[in-house]
C-alpha cells in the first residue's frame, strides 16, 4: 500500500484505493474527448518473440481510450517487417509501425545525417525520437504516453494510470513519470537506481551543496523507469540522448523547460518485473557496466550547464564520497529484503556498486578528455526549422510502409 507523502518539488500521485482498472478507464474515454491520447512502443523485433510483448498487446487491445499506437521497431529485415505488421495487426485502435531499417527511414536519416542532425547510433533514444517526430507529424494526440515492451507484469491499470494526470482535463501537468517496486520471484531487484543513481545523486549533493537539479533529480522514487507521460507539445523541444541516458536526459529536459509545478509521477503498479540486463563486467559496450558509464556522462553534462566545474581531483572525491554512501544503502536494503522475505545477495551488490565507482572514474574521464562530444539528438523543433516540410516527409514514408508495399 503506497503511502501519501508529498516531497514539495513535484505532485506524488499514490495508489492509495486501488481503483478498478475500468473506472479509470471510464473517465479516461471522456477525457480522451478533449485530450486525444497516443502510446509510443519502442521495441526491439526480438520482443515479438519474447513473453512480455504479447500480453501487453492483448491488454492495449481492450485500451478504449487511445487514439493511437505508434510502435518504433528496430533490427527488423522486409521479413520480419511484414511479420510485425501481421503481430500488431490485432490492434483495433489506429496503429502504425516505424520501420526504422527500412529504407525509407534510412533515407530520410541519411538526409538529416547529412545536415548534422542525424539521431546517431540505433539504440532506443534513436527509436523514440522517430516515434516522437511521427506523434507530432500524426497530430492524433495531445497526450502521449511510452512505456517499454519487455514488461513481464504488464496490465492495463499501469497504461490508465500513466495516461490519467496529464490527460485529466482540469489538472495542469505536462509530464508524469512512472514509478513502481522492482520485486520478482522474491527477489530485491532495480541495481542501478538503488545502488548507482540514489547514492550518487546524494553524493553530489554533499560535495556540490544542494542544487535546485540534484534535488529535483533525487525526488523521483524511480529516475530510470521507462514509463512517461507528456503532453504532445513537450516532444517538440526536448533534446534526448541517444544512449543508456536517455530517462535522466528527458527528466534534465522537462525540468529545463516547465516548472516544476507542471511536474508529477506515479504510482503504477505494486509489482513490476522485465527483462535483467546483465552486469557484464568484463564489457563496457553492454548490460549494466555500459548502462552506468551513460547515466554517468549525462549526469555530469547536465550538473556542467548549471555551472558546475569538474577535475580529476573532484572526481576521485566523488568516487569515495559515493562508495561509502552506496554501502550504507546496501545494508538498509538488505535489512528492508529480510523483513519483506525477500532476498539479496549483499556480495553481488557490493560488486556492482564496485563497478558503478570505477566506472564514475571512467565517465569523468572521458567527461574532461572530450569536452566537444555532441551526445544529445537535436529537438523536432531545430530539425524541423532546418529541413521543412521533415515532418509531413516522415509521416508519408511511414505510411506507404504501413499501407503498401515494401
């Protein structure tokens, strides 16, 4: 049973009753009336033959509110194209498929390659960015939601109460970030928001004093959640990074943009569970190693355009000041799990929180060695100033993929 406290930077929305999913879905639909409500899916083909996908697609299936489902898919040939087509056919809301290896997405990534402003790398921040281009060039909805596609406890309640504080009519909110347990099959999971993103934050606070940023950042119960809500309008001016960064680049963006009063997440679900990156200690390029060199950059680009001034010195002060806080935060998670009868395994956590502090170490480096790296892509706003007409361009090809052949 989720509590009520408020923390006063950003409004808390608790599940206090636990409504039925199909009152909420009721006023939902009206809404939806002067709200109009879009989903973002960005997956990877692989989900399709995943465990997650399907239920989800079933569930968003029975969804009466949506008017639209953007579905970005990534590493997919003209075979497994046409299979997702078949996949998400089901779906009877409008639903339209961004088949970003296709060639028409590659020639028109090409063109923005060719003027600077190419998203870079596939990863998901490049499969959002498209999706969120084609929300803007659709104009089917003033409300958009995303969440991710390898959700193994998905139900429709987690989507009604994502979309309900920004899609409420009389509300003010632009943007609702998601927030949930990461508990499954008895175990205490979450290891870079609990034993990475909460300490570092905190110990950037005691070294920097206590930023209006770092405050901001540390109210959010779940920073790495990939579930968010936002008025349409939000996309258009928002540079995301196109890495592992890519939940604590958009959070740095709303917060550079909006008040915080026009802020707010949510409890959505008592359980949530998907698919476990690996650590993979040995490789920096993947899993959680690699996850943690990203959220790290993106920290400290963001903590630099507030001011703050960065050295090697300060960096072996921030890895100290983080490995005392992170340890102490295992032993309090490990007391939590125990009275929860839930397990952890404290040698595992005292591992990664080895590896996030020399990779704080490794990110400062490549911080200070390559002061000109460029890792955000550009807003819809830029792009579309300097390629017009990009926008009605990408909803024709996405079209003629969906429509046509291909």
């Amino acid at each position: 049973m989720s509590d009520f406290h408020q923390n006063g930077i950003i409004t808390d929305f608790h599940n206090l009753t636990r409504r039925p999913v199909e009152t909420l879905e009721e006023e939902l639909l009206g809404f939806s009336q002067r709200r109009p409500m879009s989903l973002i899916l960005p997956s990877l083909y692989s989900e399709l033959e995943g465990p997650a996908l399907n239920a989800i697609v079933n569930d968003i299936a029975q969804v009466p509110y949506l008017s639209e489902v953007v579905i970005g898919l990534d590493r997919a040939d003209r075979k497994q194209f046409l299979h997702a087509r078949d996949f998400f056919s089901r779906l009877p809301q409008r639903h339209r498929i961004l088949w970003n290896d296709g060639p028409r997405l590659r020639a028109l990534d090409k063109e923005l390659e060719a003027q600077g402003l190419s998203p870079g790398e596939p990863g998901k921040g490049r499969n959002v960015w498209f999706c969120a281009g084609f929300v803007q060039a659709s104009g089917r909805g003033e409300v958009v939601g995303l969440h991710d596609c390898d959700i193994l406890t998905y139900d429709r309640g987690l989507l009604a109460r994502l979309f309900y504080p920004v899609a409420h009519p009389h509300f003010n909110y632009e943007f609702c970030k998601g927030y949930y347990p990461r508990i499954a099959k008895g175990k205490l999971n979450g290891r870079v928001s609990r034993l990475m993103v909460t300490p570092l934050l905190r110990a950037l606070k005691k070294i920097h004093g206590p930023l209006p940023y770092l405050e901001y950042l540390d109210s959010y119960r779940y920073a790495l959640s990939g579930e968010f809500s936002m008025r349409a309008e939000v996309l258009d001016g928002i540079r995301i990074p196109a890495d592992w960064g890519l939940e604590i680049g958009v959070l740095s963006e709303v917060h550079r943009n909006y008040s915080t009063k026009r802020l707010c997440q949510v409890d959505l679900a008592d359980a949530y569970d998907h698919k476990h990156q690996p650590v993979s200690e040995e490789d920096a390029t993947t899993g959680l190693n690699r996850m943690s060199l990203d959220i790290a950059k993106a920290l400290y680009r963001k903590l630099a355009t507030q001011g703050v001034t960065f050295s090697a010195e300060g960096f072996r002060t921030l890895k100290a000041t983080y490995y005392r806080l992170a340890l102490d935060l295992i032993e309090a998670y490990d007391h939590d799990a125990v009275m929860n009868g839930l397990s952890l395994d404290r040698h595992a956590e005292e591992r990664a929180v080895e590896l996030f502090a020399a990779n704080l170490l490794e990110a400062g480096s490549a911080f200070l060695d390559n002061p000109g790296e460029r890792p955000f892509i550009p807003s819809w706003n830029r792009v579309r100033a300097a390629i017009p007409g990009i926008l009605p361009r990408l909803h024709a090809a996405v079209e003629a993929d969906n429509q046509g052949d291909v």
